[in-house]
C-alpha cells in the first residue's frame, strides 16, 4: 500500500520535510518545486509509514486503498506524475537523520541581541515569515493587521466548502500566543501609523500586504449593477467586514464568470451547489440566507483559451466533476475545444473533460428550472456588459471571430486576476502591482522588506508563501549581519501606547481568542463549526467583551 497526495495539497513540503525515504516529489531543492499543480508520492518508494499525513497541515493525504469518491483519481494522479519521469533513489532507511548538533540554515550569532521586526499582514506570507524568525532566531515580533481579527486571506479568500484548506490557518495560528509576538489588530499603516513611524519602533519591516484589488476587463457596461469582481463575491460569502450582505446578488437564474482559475470555479461552485451542503460550512450568515432564498441554476464560465490552457488547477476541476447534484458542461460550438479535449495526452488538464459532456449551448433560452450546472465555454471574451439599470446579458466573442454572441445573464463576475496596490511610504510598480526588490529587500527602504503577493504578484497558493518568506528572511538575517538594518529609536513600550492612540479598534492576542471563542459558540448554536462576526464593530465589542470576562 501506498499513500496519496489529494485536492487540498497547499505545496508548503512540509511533508517533504518529514518524509524518511524522499518519496515525495519536487522538493524545495528541485527545479519544479514551485511549478506543479501539487506535490505527489512515488508509489514505489513510498514505504506506507503515514509521517507524511500526520505532518500535513491541510489533511490532504490519505492510504490509497482508503481513497473514496471524487479522491479516487488521486491514486493515478500521483502515479502518473513518475510515468515519464525517474524519482532520485529513496533514502536507505527510515532513519536518516544523523544525530549531532542542530544546525539552522538561516540563523543569528548566537550574542545577537534580540531583533524587533514587525510583520504586515497575517495570512500566509506573513505568517511563514513570522514562524521563520521564530523558530530560528530570537526576534521579537509584531504581527500588524489593518483588521481586527488576523488571518487574511485564509480567513477570507478560501471557499467555505474547502475546510480541509483552512487547517493551514490553524496551524500558523499558534504563533499568535508565542510568547515573542504581539499582536497589533486593527491597525492600518498610512492611515493609523505611517510607514516611517514604524521603522522608526523596529529593526526591521516585512510587508507582507498581499494584493488586495482586482483586474478589471475594460468593457462598456462594466460599471452597471449586476457587474461585480470574485473579490467581492469571495469576500461576500467569507464575511469580510468591509463587504456588506447587500454587496452580491444571487437572484439571477444565470450568471456568467470571466476567467477559468481557481477563484473562478471557487465562485461557480458555491453559487450553484447546494445551499444544504454549504449550512455544515462557516459560510456568512447573509451569503447562506440568500442563496437558500434562490440558488443560481446556471454558471458559465468564460475562457480566452482553450481547455489545454485553462488556469485552473486539476484537482480544482475533479471537484466541480463531481459536484453533488450540478451537472458540468463543455460549450463545444468551437470546434477546437472538442478537439484539444480529444487529442489531449493523458494527465493533461484538457484530457479531464474527456467524459463530460458536450453541447452547444442556446444562450437565449432561460436555464431549466430544474437543473442546475456549470458551463465550460472555451475561446471566448466578453465585450459588452449590456443593460441599461443592470446587467440583463454579455455579450462574448469567440477567439477569431468577427460575430459576437449574447449570453442572457444577471450577474457578471470578473475573476481574471488580483492585483496590489500602493502603500504610502513603499516605492511601487505600477506596470506589475508590485513593490520593487532585491530577494525580498525593498529597493531604497533599508530595514524594508516584501513577502508574498506584493512581493511576486498574485501566483501561486498557500504554501508558495513558505519559500517566498524563506528568501525574504534570508536576506534580512544577511542584512543584519552585515550591520545594515537601521537601529530604532522607539521602544516596545512607545509603539504601544502609540497604536492605542491612533487605532480605535485596537485588537490583541487575548482579544483575537475571545473572537475566535464567540464565533465558534455561535457555530455550536448553529451545529457549524463557526459563524463568522461579519462586521468591524462586533469583531472588536467580541474582543473587548471577551477581554473583560477574562480579566474578571
């Protein structure tokens, strides 16, 4: 028997790491790491020892011979990543670490006095970076959020129906109660503190921001009601306290999604899939009352290319594959679709839609009432959002094509991209949506450095933040050495009472708990495993009423 990497792998190697045989492929030290879908087990080297589940932070590996359902196909996945390709020889046995002296790869001088670095963001990027400093140096560390409860996109950018996911969130959350860390909730730079107050408190700042804004197609009709960006429809279904319950409406019948990636399927997904299924999730309260109220019947989603090169990830498409009750579709009136899909070789993302059905589909008729299901619709762009008080169509042309086709729809969803923006104080690239760098260090900021999206740009999932962060701390530990981090003139004690001046929303790690301790007894009121306070007012009357009941 052999173990099985499935859907929910976040690419983060931990299980790399904990592997005694090396049968887990590409690692940190090869060349794809970073470039594959996720990672896979060699099924003949694999040694069955189960290291590897137990390490994994998102539950995504199982015994083969367990594998149920829709993860059935994960059994061949992970053998056909080898097919064409020879694994470096497995380890001689189970025990290959040489016991001696622990060594660390990025390290202080063992008479370094303490470093105080600040951190900017508490999603994955910034908390891979604060969980390096921590574990391989004595630095003290603020975690800084502009809201009131930490997480980022964790919190609000994973599906609700993909919980699995969401275990990496727990597993950086324990460094929230580290004794090094303090926790700065609620505090937004440039608006509460500057960029230069808070070097002015640190050694060093790592801004790990991500990018917050989305891509716009640059068509008439774009602004009408009916026309939002899967950052707001995210937002709205993970109660992000800056997106109200009004900000989405999933009345129409059918509903068009531009783009073909991850976060385009997230959002087809849980506009048509039943909202039974989403009650057992942390969906927001308002998001699940209005989708039981009347569920979308029909998702297309749009392409520009074919389905060979289509951005989402395999194990993405397995899942809409078998979606309980919601049929999957290929638009096939382009004849290059059904061709790529049958010409494709085995394991390429467009030989997965070998067994889905085709038709081409007429645009102009309402969507059964009694079907509900999602349409590939390959080689196309959106032209026009067309509408007078709100989007009523779309108007889509096919790759090459002069003629243009209406597609009847009440809501239109652009889901082509996140975007960053600038940060008073940080020097930007308008053209990337990036803060220039040097391997993390911010060009003419010295003690300024980057992690994550606004480092990179918007690729890659959660775990390409652990060896983005690996390289930002690198450089600044080297910079540190080398006696190139400014010295701060602040103490802990002045960014106190300098954040509680400024912030009337002030958050620490006690009141973080009593957020979290509310929303799950929220949950078990509910039989969910949370229901997420969905405003800034109530996250912080949660923190504060918490704080006093423990003080008391």
């Amino acid at each position: 028997m052999t173990y099985a990497i499935t859907q929910t792998c976040c690419n983060d190697a931990t299980c790399v790491a904990v592997c005694p045989v090396n049968c887990i492929h590409p690692t940190p030290e090869e060349p794809d790491f970073g470039t594959t879908e996720m990672l896979y087990i060699d099924p003949k080297s694999c040694i069955d020892c189960g290291a590897c589940a137990d390490a994994c932070p998102v539950d995504a590996i199982f015994p083969a011979d367990r594998l149920t359902g829709r993860l059935r196909e994960y059994e061949a996945i992970n053998a056909q990543y080898y097919a064409d390709r020879t694994p470096p020889p497995a380890k001689a046995s189970p025990t290959f670490h040489t016991w001696g002296e622990p060594a660390f790869r990025r390290s202080l001088p063992s008479d370094f006095a303490p470093l105080r670095i600040a951190v900017v963001g508490t999603g994955p990027a910034g908390m891979y970076a604060a969980e390096d400093l921590l574990l391989h140096t004595n630095a003290e560390v603020t975690l800084i959020d502009r809201l009131p409860v930490a997480g980022g996109l964790i919190r609000y950018g994973v599906a609700p129906d993909h919980p699995a996911t969401k275990g990496a969130g727990e597993t950086l959350a324990r460094f929230h109660a580290h004794p090094r860390v303090k926790l700065r909730l609620g505090v937004e730079i440039g608006r509460d503190v500057t960029v230069e107050e808070l070097a002015a408190h640190h050694d060093a700042v790592i801004y790990a921001v991500g990018a917050p804004a989305d891509r716009r197609l640059g068509i008439p009709g774009e602004d009408l009601p009916g026309s939002v960006s899967a950052t707001s429809v995210v937002s709205w279904y993970n109660a992000h306290p800056e997106t109200g319950p009004d900000a989405v409406d999933p009345s129409a019948g059918r509903v068009v999604v531009v783009g073909n990636g991850n976060v385009a399927l997230d959002v087809a997904r849980v506009l048509v899939m039943d909202p039974g299924s989403l009650a057992a999730t942390d969906i927001a309260d308002h998001a699940l009352a209005a989708l039981r109220g009347t569920r979308v019947r029909e998702v297309v989603l749009l392409g520009r290319r074919g389905p060979g090169h289509a951005a989402y990830t395999s194990s993405e498409l397995l899942a809409l594959k078998h979606l309980p009750g919601v049929e999957l579709l290929v638009d096939d009136r382009d004849p290059r679709t059904g061709e790529a899909i049958d010409t494709a070789a085995p394991g390429d993302k467009a030989a997965l839609l070998r067994d889905v059905p085709r038709e081409t589909v007429d645009w102009t008729r309402e969507p059964a009432p009694d079907r509900h299901r999602i349409v590939l619709r390959f080689h196309s762009a959106p032209v026009e959002a067309v509408g007078t008080e709100r989007v009523r169509a779309v108007r889509v042309t096919e790759d090459g094509s002069p003629t243009a086709t209406e597609i009847e729809a009440g809501l239109l969803v652009r889901a082509i991209g996140y975007r960053g923006v600038r940060l008073a104080g940080l020097p930007f690239d308008e053209a990337t949506g990036t803060v220039p760098h040097e391997a993390g260090r911010v060009s003419g900021l010295p003690g300024g450095y980057v992690v994550g999206w606004i480092k990179r740009g918007p690729t890659g999932g959660i775990g390409a933040n652990r060896a983005c962060a690996e390289e930002t701390v690198g450089t600044l530990l080297a910079d540190a050495v080398a006696g190139a981090l400014p010295s701060p003139a602040g103490t802990p004690q002045a960014f106190r009472k300098l954040v509680r001046s400024r912030s009337t929303g002030l958050v620490d790690a006690r009141g973080l708990a009593a957020i979290d301790r509310a929303e799950r007894a929220r949950g078990r009121d509910a039989g969910r495993p949370r229901v997420k306070l969905a405003t800034v007012p109530e996250l912080v009357a949660a923190a504060r009423a918490g704080r006093w009941r423990h003080l008391v």
